[in-house]
C-alpha cells in the first residue's frame, strides 16, 4: 500500500508543475548558447570584423584577427553572427568559403585542432597516434585540392597558448606560403588582453594583423540586451519594472558581463516559478543573485586541491567556534591538527600562507595584512562564503569526510 501511495505521489509531481501558469514563452534565449539575429551595442565590432572579412567574398585572403574581451561581451556572438552572414552570401556568390569554428577549451592541443580540421575535410585521422607533421599535412593537402578560402576561428585561444604552446599558431599562420589553390585566415578570440606576451614575436606579428577590442557593456548596454531577450523569452507583464534594470546593475558591477544578466534574468524567473508566483519581482532577482553565487563558490570550493581544502576547512570550522577575527597562526594550528588525523603530509607555514592568499584571490576568504609592530605582520583572515554550505562540500571529499565531527581545540595566539 506505502508504495502505491507513493507511485500515486510521483505521478502528481508533474501534473501540479504543469498546472502552474507559465511565466516562460522561450527561456533558451536567455542562455549563452543563443545567439541573436540583432547584437544591441556591437554595431562598431561588427563592421570592423565584417570590413576585414569581406576579402574573401573577392577571393582574397583575410588578414589575421586578434579578438580580446572579458567575459560576456559579445566576442563569440558577433563571430557566428558575421561568420553565418559571410557563409551565406559566399553562397549566393558561388565562391568556396568555410569557416570553422573551434572552441580551444575543448580541442586543446595541436594534434587535436589539427585533426579536428583534417576530419572537416574528410580525411581519416585518428583521435591519437600520427606524428603532428603527418596530421598537419593530411589537413593542409585536403585543403588544396581545389581553391577556396577556410576562416579558423580559434575561440578561447588563449586557453591553448598556456596549455600546449604556440606551435599550432605559427604552423597555421604560415600555411598560406605552402598553398597553391586554398587560403587560410585565422581569428584567435581572447579573455585575456596579455595572453600575446606568451607568443613567439613572429607568431604575434602574424597572428595579430588586425587586432579589435571588445570593451564591457555598462549598465544602459546591459539594460537594452535584456529587454531585447525579454521580449522573446516571456510572456507579456511577467516582470514587474524594476527586474531588468536590477539585473542589468548587478551585471555591470561584474565587469560587465551580458552572459550574467542573462543568466540572472533566467534564475529569477525560474524561481518565480517553482514558487508559483504570476510575475517576476525585485525579490526573485536578489534571491537568484544569491543562488548563483552560492552554486559559483560551491564548484570552486569543490575543485580545490586537498591541501586548499583542508586550510579552508579550518577556516570553517574557527569560524563555528565564533572566532571571526582569525590570523595566519590560528588557521596554520588547526590545519597541522587535521593533517595529522587524516594522515596527510603538513606544508609548511609559508606554503599555507601562499594557500590563504590563493582562497582569497578566489573570493572564498577575505585576508588582509595587518601590523602587530615588534611582533612582525600577520592577515586577519574571514570568510566570505556562508560557513555551513561551505563545509557540506568540503566534507563531501571522501578524504575529509572523517573529519565532520572534527572541533579547532586551538589557543588563540597573543601577538
């Protein structure tokens, strides 16, 4: 009978979601995976790309393209934009022109790009196992066999320069010299304005023919973006007025960011509607803040190295103990304490003391350098994350798993 109740019990969950009125009429246009015929506040961007790009409509190779911006705004958007638009007309025209779109955080090494490109072109590379001369030369030789024009748009590209190298840049941005028929233009988009200083000069000089800069979006910017999406995403007078204008605020205090407007637009209406709410308040937006902060801290903290983890934890739980104005060698006691119950190698203080540092520099802590005169410098170290989330995911590694029950029993230190 306990069963069936509970079948009965499932069975209803998804009838009573679905008897709530819908706030939604396409929430898929508030994620960063859509991408919008009309780009508000990108127009510049835009005609500089496309103004570059327009040499291959006449047979011509395109100059190189060096693409940086942070995070959200625009770069990817306006390349698949302007990209599908030079592909389309290239159609029309009759002329050869592809361009490949490659997300350099995904296929990150030379070998990979490199087959990734051969497989375009119908050649039989394997995932692993050819010298990278002999990948190089499949793609180069499928390329060549009739005249066309391939753009590569290397997105995240500087993820691939510290990871793997610049060889793959100086390789395809010298190709041309070894093509009789096709061309080749590279783009390389960036997050990061001083990746260039990791190049070989002669990749750098090749590579950044033309350089465009894509600035962040201010608050009005941001404003305009989501009232674009809002109109495709709900349905009408689902948002009281103040909802776009707070969204778009808290985006431009983080540098910005249209992908976090959009992102904290979709939390709050999706909260509002698992509360069943009609319409979308200034309360929904402050909790979502909330909630994707929290989800943000909860994959850092989840990703930390143990030893990280570990000076966290004792953080967390001198914290617990009401010990809110903590230094290096309150934290240091604990950590050298918990080590030792789980039987770990101990780092010495400085080491610990470059870890405290890292947490902050994460957001995770607050640590501030502070004078106690004849006894030397000190940081006054805080949380900056709400303490009980915090050591639910630390005690979720099954190496700190034992320590759940564990207490500081430290003396604070007088200084």
């Amino acid at each position: 009978m306990v069963g069936n109740a509970e079948e009965k019990s499932i069975d209803k969950v998804f009838e009573n979601l679905l008897s709530i009125k819908p706030i939604f009429k396409n929430r898929e246009v508030l994620r960063p995976s859509y991408t919008p015929e009309y780009l508000p506040h990108r127009l510049d961007q835009i005609n500089s790309v496309a103004e570059i790009l327009v040499s291959a409509l006449r047979g011509e190779s395109p100059s190189n393209i060096l693409i940086y911006g942070k995070t959200g705004t625009g770069k990817t958007a306006t390349l698949e934009s302007v990209s599908k638009k030079l592909e389309d007309l290239a159609e029309k025209m009759n002329i050869e022109c592809k361009v490949l779109f490659i997300n350099c955080e995904r296929i990150d090494t030379q070998y990979r790009i490199l087959a990734h490109l051969a497989r375009h072109y119908n050649r039989d590379v394997p995932i692993t196992g050819w010298p990278t001369d002999q990948v190089f030369n499949e793609f180069r030789d499928a390329l060549d066999k009739k005249e066309q024009i391939a753009i590569i748009i290397l997105d995240e590209i500087d993820n691939l320069v510290k990871k793997s190298g610049d060889d793959i840049l100086y390789n395809l941005s010298r190709i041309n010299s070894d093509l009789k028929k096709a061309k080749v233009s590279i783009i390389g988009i960036s997050n990061d304005l001083t990746f260039t200083d990791y190049l070989d000069p002669r990749v750098k000089s090749s590579l950044g023919e033309e350089e465009i800069i894509f600035p962040p979006y201010n608050a009005d910017q941001l404003r305009d973006i989501l009232e674009q999406r809002s109109r495709m995403a709900f349905k009408e007078n689902m948002l009281e007025p103040a909802v776009i204008p707070l969204c778009a605020a808290f985006a431009a205090q983080e540098h910005g960011d249209a992908r976090k407007a959009l992102d904290l637009l979709r939390v709050s209406a999706e909260l509002s509607e698992r509360l069943s709410d009609t319409v979308v308040r200034e309360e929904h937006v402050r909790k979502a803040r909330e909630k994707i902060e929290l989800d943000r801290i909860t994959e850092v903290v989840r990703t930390l190295p143990t030893q990280s983890k570990l000076v966290l934890y004792s953080i967390v739980l001198l914290d617990s103990e009401g010990s809110h104005e903590l230094n290096t060698g309150d934290v240091y006691n604990v950590y050298r304490r918990l080590c030792r119950m789980i039987d770990i190698d101990i780092l010495t203080g400085r080491r610990v003391t470059d870890l405290i540092s890292e947490l902050d520099m994460l957001g995770i802590i607050n640590a501030t350098v502070v004078s106690k005169g004849r006894y030397g410098r000190t940081k006054e170290i805080s949380l900056s994350v709400p303490a009980e989330s915090t050591r639910k995911v630390l005690t979720d590694d099954y190496r700190l798993r034992t320590l759940k029950e564990a207490r500081p029993f430290f003396h604070q230190q007088r200084l």
